[in-house]
C-alpha cells in the first residue's frame, strides 16, 4: 500500500498527518527517521493529548508565541503556546501515576506472597495430618493383626485343654479298670484261702500284683500332678495374654483420646481457615471423612476388644472349674488309695 504526501506529492510506504492542518506527510517532509519514531510518537500524543504539528504549523506555532512574548498578541489569542508545559505538566502526572501503580503492584505482590505462604503453610499441614492419619490407620491395622494372633493362640489353648481333658478321662477309665482288676485278685485270693498248700503262692502273687499296681497307680498319680501342672502353667499363660490384652486396651483407648484430639484441632483449623482459604475446603473434607473412617474402624476394635475381654473371662472361669475337677479327682484318689 502507497501513500501521497501532500507536501512534496510523492508515494511513500507510511504518512503522518499533522493535528493542526490536517495534512498527510511522508516521513522525510515530516522530518522523521523510521516508521517506528512515527508510530512512537503518535503514541505519546494520543496519550498525553497534545498536538503534533508539522514545520509549517510549528514556525507559525513559534511566531505566535514570539508575538505573545514582544505583546503583539494576547494570551487568548494563541492555541498551541502552552503545549509544551502541557506537555511536562502530564509527563510529571504521568511519571505519578506510575509511581503509585508501582507502589500498588508492590502491595499487591507481598498479599501475593503472604497467600501463597499460607497457603503453603496450610498445605504443609495438610500434607503432615495425612501422614499422621496413616500412621495411626497403620498402627490400627497393627493392633488388629495383634488382637486376631491372640485369638488364634486362645483357640489353639481351647483346644490343649479340650486335649487334656480327653487325657483325664482316660485316666480315670484306666483308674477304674485298676480298681475292677484290684477286686478280681481279691476274689481268686478268697477262694483260694481253703488250699492251704497253694494260699503262700498266691498271697505272694497277690502281694507282688497289688505292688505292681500300686507302682502302676502311682505313676499315674504323678502324671495326674504332671498335667495339673501344665494346666496352672497354661491358666497362668492366659493369665499374662488376658493382662496383655488390657494393657492393649488401655493402649488402644490412648490412641483413641489421641486422635479425637487431632479430629478436634483439625476441626478448629477447619472452623478458622474456612473464611480466607476457600480453595482448601475439599480437601479438609475429605481429610474429616477419612477421620471419620478411622474412628468408626477405632470403634469396631474397641467392639473388639470388649469381646475379647468376655471371651477371656468365660475361659477363666472355665479353667477354674477344671481345676476344682481336677482337686475333687486327686483327692478321690487319695481316699482310694489311703483305704487300700
């Protein structure tokens, strides 16, 4: 695209038009450099509002001003002579204005930065309450693993003992049978009392076979006292998991006032951080559901716990009434045995 100056009438890639006559000017009538000093200062005139005249109108503009300083003409009579303290007067504005938008950017940058330091702070905090909830989540699972082995191992003591019952009443059966065997000796030993020449024989045998018996009833006396023994051991086992288990309980109660302190500090910073960090409300949803998980989970092995605690008791109980069993047997057997 060309252009017609309307100075010198020749075709130019760019003009500029003067704002006191009206007309268009190439750059060399205009007395201008590049394309790029015209743009530059069509700019600044359009912003500061002040006119851009060409050297004819700028002489005239200079005449006028002439005449006004020899008082050939009147101050009102002249357009353009104060352009130029116009034009510093909106410079020093200018350059103001710019200061105070400085001095606002600046504001507005350190609440920038403060928000952002909250805002990582917060984050921060965040970050270390879900780690903290992990770790109390695993500790949980922990103790729940603990919990389920005892179970197992107060399985596998119903089961001993169901065991050693089993072995007490074969004892007993055993007992018995020494008891009928004892009875049948003492019967041959009767009708034998009318052969005198076989009576020696047969009190000796008798003798030697109530010995042996005796021998026989003794050992298992001392076996009897062997597993009595072994089931005070085993009671004084369950003894020691049933004090296991409520120092676990107390343990697990500890965490449990421990992490209601957290959901409550947690909900304190929820409450306060609400009205300034809207942006962190989802997230501190989610990290109250997750809360609230683990205190239901908590709940469940405090549920838990109590059971286990009953379970235990109704196994003590069991216990000592096989040991009262056991105590009525052994001293049946010592009747027996001083009758004899």
């Amino acid at each position: 695209v060309t252009f017609i100056c309307e100075i010198c009438q020749e075709n130019g890639d760019h003009v500029t038009q003067c704002d006191t006559c009206g007309k268009w000017l190439c750059l060399l009538c205009a007395d201008m450099d590049s394309r790029e000093e015209a743009d530059r200062i069509g700019q600044i005139t359009e912003e500061i509002r002040i006119n851009w005249n060409c050297t004819t109108c700028e002489i005239k503009r200079q005449n006028r001003i002439d005449d006004i300083d020899n008082g050939k003409i009147g101050s009102l009579d002249m357009d353009q002579g104060l352009d130029i303290d116009r034009y510093k007067e909106a410079l020093k504005a200018k350059g103001e204005q710019i200061k105070e938008h400085l001095i606002k950017i600046k504001g507005l940058e350190d609440l920038i930065a403060e928000k952002d330091n909250c805002i990582e702070n917060l984050n921060d905090m965040v970050i270390n309450m879900k780690k903290e909830d992990l770790d109390t989540k695993e500790k949980c699972q922990k103790a729940l693993l603990k919990l389920y082995k005892m179970e197992d191992e107060l399985r596998a003591k119903e089961e001993e003992l169901i065991l050693i019952k089993l072995e007490m009443d074969d004892n007993l059966k055993e007992f018995k049978q020494l008891e009928d065997d004892k009875g049948e000796a003492c019967k041959v030993l009767a009708e034998q009392d009318h052969s005198l020449v076989g009576l020696e024989k047969v009190v000796r045998d008798g003798e030697e076979e109530l010995n042996r018996r005796e021998k026989e009833m003794d050992q298992k006396t001392k076996e009897l006292d062997q597993k009595t023994k072994e089931l005070e051991q085993k009671t004084k086992e369950l003894d020691l998991k049933t004090k296991e288990l409520d120092e676990l309980k107390v343990k697990t109660d500890a965490l449990i006032e421990d992490l209601q302190f957290r959901v409550d500090s947690l909900e304190t910073l929820r409450v306060s951080v609400n009205d300034s960090m809207d942006g962190t409300l989802n997230e501190l949803k989610q990290v109250e559901i997750e809360n609230t998980k683990l205190k239901l989970d908590l709940g469940n092995t405090k549920d838990k716990l109590a059971n286990l605690e009953i379970n235990s008791k109704a196994e003590q109980e069991t216990l000592q009434q096989d040991y009262v069993k056991l105590d009525k047997i052994k001293n049946d057997k010592d009747k027996e045995i001083h009758n004899e």
